[in-house]
C-alpha cells in the first residue's frame, strides 16, 4: 500500500512540474472588457476578449490561446492574425491568418486565403480557445507580430467587435527562437 502510494505521489508531482514548466513559458496580454464596438446586444460578453495567451505548444508547434467574458462558442471562432516583418504580404491588416475559412481550420495567407498548412482549435473550456499550428506554415520567422479579433456583421458589412491587443497597441510580439 506504501509502494502504491509513493507511486501516485510521484506521478502527481511530475504531472505538477511539467504543468508549471508549461504555464511558465507561455506569456499573455491583457484586455479590457466591456470594450466590444458594434457586438450583438443579445450577447456582447461573447465577443468580448479578456485575455491572450502564447508560447510553444508540443511537437514543435506554436500555441496560442484567447478568452472571452461571455461564453465562447465554435460558431463564433476569433481570428488569429499573423504579421511578419520580413514577408512582403498581399494585405494590408495581415500577412496569415488561423481560422475557418470556407468550413475548414487552417492556416491562410491573407488577402488571397490560400491555405498554406493546417491548424488546429479547440475550445478547452467555457470561455476559451486553443489555436496550433506548426511554424513552417507561415516560413518559420524569429518572430512575428500577433493579434486576435472577433468579427462578424453590423449594417451590412463585415466589422470588428473586439481585438486584443487593443487597436493602439496594433501587435503582440512573440520570439520563437
């Protein structure tokens, strides 16, 4: 019985260090809630961001992660936009993009929404989601510039109900090195 014990704790406390190790090297950035533009009236908590999480995921991937205040949803998935400093993109908010595109999660190029690799996204929880994908897909950078947005319709056009970073803070950066 004291065998099994030693057992159970030691494999606890191993499962402990590597979750620490993990949340320790993943950073995140804040955001204001309550700062949605234009979100539905019946629901504007979910589209609003509190949080953005990022950092390296297993098997060589990258991970980030974005909460909301209300409840997050896979019909309403967040956008993920990537800019890097060194690739001459075709658009002007972005260089690649994670999200679903025409019913499939990937990575796109922005502007001509060509999928350049896949990606993956879960909801880990009430309000959260996790996005992976591997590196290769947007050219392996150093570093690229990030930000999350939640879009969706207002009188007939497509705008953005939140984004964190916040607008005037424009990227996060993550080093991949």
């Amino acid at each position: 019985m004291r065998r099994l014990f030693l057992i159970a704790l030691t494999v606890c406390v191993a499962i402990l260090g590597m979750t620490t190790i993990s949340i320790a090297a993943d950073e995140s950035v804040d955001d204001d809630t309550g700062d949605t533009y234009n979100a539905p009236a019946s629901h504007p908590k979910d589209f609003d961001f509190t949080s953005a999480t990022y950092g390296k995921g297993p098997h060589g991937t990258v991970q980030h992660s974005v909460s909301v205040a209300g409840t997050a949803s896979t019909s309403r998935l967040p956008l993920l936009l990537i800019d890097v400093a060194s690739h001459p993109g075709v658009a002007q908010d972005c260089d690649y993009f994670v999200g679903r595109n025409q019913g499939k999660v990937a990575v796109y190029e922005c502007g001509t929404q060509r999928r350049l690799g896949s990606a993956s996204i879960t909801k880990t929880g009430s309000h959260t989601f996790r996005y992976r994908f591997n590196p290769k897909s947007i050219g392996s950078p150093s570093s690229y510039g990030f930000a999350f947005i939640m879009r969706g319709p207002y009188g007939g056009t497509q705008v953005d109900y939140d984004r964190v970073p916040n607008y005037d803070a424009t990227w996060e950066y993550y080093d991949a090195r």
